[in-house]
C-alpha cells in the first residue's frame, strides 16, 4: 500500500510539473501572439 501511495504521489508531482511547463509556455506564447498582433494593429493605425 505504501508503494502504491509513493507511485501515486511521484505521478501527481510529475503531473504538476507538466501542468506548470504548459501553463508557461501557454502564458509565454501568449503573450508573444499579443505583442504582435499590438504591432499590426499600430500599423494598420486602429489604436
């Protein structure tokens, strides 16, 4: 049982680990997309 709940737990915090890396990326990606489309829309002059 003990092994099992030690399984589980490296598998969550694995998971968490993924789960913050997406989160960066996703934020990052995000934020570079915003950035660009500012700049496009400074070009087209719609601010």
């Amino acid at each position: 049982m003990k092994k099992a709940l030690e399984i589980m737990r490296n598998a969550l915090a694995a998971l968490g680990v993924f789960f913050l890396y997406l989160l960066g990326h996703g934020m990052w990606d995000y934020t570079q997309h915003a950035a660009a489309s500012d700049l496009a829309c400074v070009y087209a002059r719609c601010m």
